[in-house]
C-alpha cells in the first residue's frame, strides 16, 4: 500500500478538523527555538556535516513523526541508521494525527518530536503555529524550485500527483478528453468518477480555466452527464479497473502505475495538467536532538530522494530521475489550501451534490 492510501485519510481528516484549526491563533503555540537549535540551523560553513554528524552521534537518536506507510519509511530510516549510526525512533500516523500530536503536545510544553514529515497543509499549520525551525541547508540548490517553501520553515520532499486514469478496455486512448469542454459530450453520459470532496483539485482546475467559466464549465458537466463520487482513491481506481467508472477524473499515477504492472486493464493520463500536492519535512523549534534533527532533515531531501523514487514517490531532488515531473504539473500552495477550504467546500458541494 502506497501513499495514496494514507493521503486519502488525511484528507478526509483534513475535511473533520481544518475549519478549527483554520481559527486558531497563529501565536497559541509560537515558542522560540533552544539556542542550540537556533545556532545549528544558521550553520553554513564547510564543517556544518561534521559538526552535525558528530553531535547526532552524541545524542544517539532522532524521533521522527511521520505519515509515510511504515513499508516505504523503513527502508528510508535504515538507510539513515547505517549511515549514521543513529537509531530512529519512529511515530508513524496520519497526517492530521501527526500534526494533532504535535499541537497537543506544544499546548502542555512537551518537546519530544525533532523532525516531521508529512502533508504540505499540516506542514503549513504548525509553520503558523511557530513550532518550526527553519534551517539553511545545502541541499536546496538540489532542488525543483516548487519544493521551497515561503519562510523556509519547512520543504517539500515529494510530491502527490492527481492525473485521470480509463478502463483500457473499454475506453480507445484516441477518445480521451483533450480538454475538460470535452467532457460535454453526451458520450460521457454515466461515465465519470471523481473521488470524494477532492476539494483542492477541484480548486485548481477551476482556477486554471478562470473561475467564473469553470465553474460554470462544471455544473453543464454535471448537469448533462453526472459526476459520481467515490469515498476514497483507491476505491475509485478499482471501480475503474472493474468497469464501473470507465474513467476517473481525479487518481494517484503511482496507483495505476502499480496496478498496471500487475496486468489490471487500467491507463493514466492527464487533460491540461497533473495537480500536485507538496509533502515535506521539517525540524522543531525545540528539538531535543537538534544535530540529529537537522541532519536528518538533510537526509531527506538527499540520500532519501533516490530512495523514495525507487517506491513510485515523485521526489523534488532534480538530480534524482522521477516520474511525472516532466508533465505539466499545477504544484498547489498548501498555505492557499488552508485559506480557501471553506469557500472550495461550499464550491465543490454547490456543483456536485446540490446540482442534481
């Protein structure tokens, strides 16, 4: 099971939890960095590994709050250990329960975590919150430009890529859509599948066509051919594989990719442009183990990348060769996500449920 499992429940968490967390004050749980933290994170000289290298080995592990699967985090936290030498104590979960944790813990002064990995949006909230370091790392030259976040507090190490995918035997690669007008043809009629309250690619592609016209644009969609939804990614690739949706409008790649090699009669493809949603790493502001911290934070967006990409996870490090980034891609601003949920789901509900 790949990512796209854990990122469809962390946006339906996202769904249950974000309007409060959208109110919060941004200063609830601001804290000033350790001095430690804050002096290690300006490091830019050419001792900056050593130093951090032999401070992680002194404090001899890294706790890590992660919502990569466990499958794919192990390999990458092994590869870490050898290297390093350092053990790495793993809280795995979803991205709205890693975040959760974190903010419960800031609000009762406990300082466990030292790096976190997850969701671009989560990442976006505890920037907010203050409860981020950010750190000048030498790897960001290695990066897309997209991975660079404002304020630096935290970046992204890969990135979730909506594409539409076809029932192979039942659809011709010659009849697919070029543009989303062309899901006006009554052809379509019963044919179409979105995946549950997808409310930030829905965001985007409207915004994409300008977005008076495409919303507009989608309630015709709806209105002469329907749109059904599904609860979930995964259920909606299947449902494609099986025939039932001949083609889905909203998909991970690196799910069909997965499914194709296992001979299932499924196809990617994307009208326009893929959506990307950003995943990233960070450090605490008050890491306990700010070496290790650091220096696994650096770790992530190096040796990890080549990694990742080995398990179909579309990473930001250009020098490492990754699937899709070489499409047209809409790279999705996590800080605009949280900003804008409540007018996308009012949006999205206005269009696909209260139409009919």
């Amino acid at each position: 099971m790949r990512s796209h499992q854990m990122l469809d429940r962390a946006m339906k968490g996202l769904k249950l939890s974000l309007l409060c967390l959208l109110f919060w004050s941004t200063s609830a749980y601001a804290v000033s960095p350790s001095p430690e933290a804050a002096r290690l994170s300006a490091l830019t000289g050419a001792d900056r590994a050593q130093v951090l290298i032999d401070g992680a080995k002194k404090e001899g592990v890294v706790n890590v709050y992660t919502s990569i699967p466990v499958k794919d985090f192990g390999p990458v936290g092994q590869a870490f250990e050898k290297k390093y030498g350092v053990k790495v104590n793993l809280w795995r979960a979803s991205a709205k329960n890693v975040a959760e944790r974190i903010l419960r813990e800031a609000g009762g002064g406990l300082f466990s975590v030292d790096a976190v990995d997850t969701n671009g949006p989560q990442m976006e909230q505890l920037r907010r919150e203050g409860l981020l370091q950010k750190v000048e790392s030498p790897a960001f030259k290695q990066l897309i430009p997209e991975a660079l976040m404002p304020g630096g507090e935290w970046t992204a190490t890969r990135l979730n890529i909506f594409t539409q995918a076809y029932n192979t035997k039942l659809l011709k690669k010659s009849d697919l859509p070029k543009s989303w007008n062309d899901l006006l043809d009554p052809k379509w009629k019963g044919m179409l599948g979105i995946k549950s309250e997808q409310l930030d690619w829905f965001a985007a592609i409207v915004g994409s066509l300008g977005e008076q016209k495409g919303l507009e644009l989608f309630r015709e969609i709806v209105r002469r051919n329907g749109v059904s939804e599904r609860d979930g990614a995964s259920l909606l690739t299947n449902l494609t594989i099986a025939g039932e949706v001949p083609l889905a409008l909203t998909v991970y790649n690196y799910n069909i990719e997965e499914q194709k090699e296992t001979g299932a009669p499924i196809d990617w493809f994307v009208v326009s442009q893929g959506v990307a949603i950003p995943t990233g790493s960070g450090v605490s502001r008050r890491a306990p183990h700010p070496h290790a911290a650091i220096l696994f934070y650096d770790f992530m967006l190096t040796d990890a990348q080549a990694i990742l990409a080995q398990r179909s996870f579309v990473v930001t490090n250009k020098e490492i060769k990754s699937g899709l980034r070489d499409i047209p891609l809409k790279v999705l601003d996590s800080g605009v996500i949280l900003d804008e949920y409540p007018k996308w789901d009012r949006l999205y509900k206005e269009v696909f449920r209260n139409a009919r």
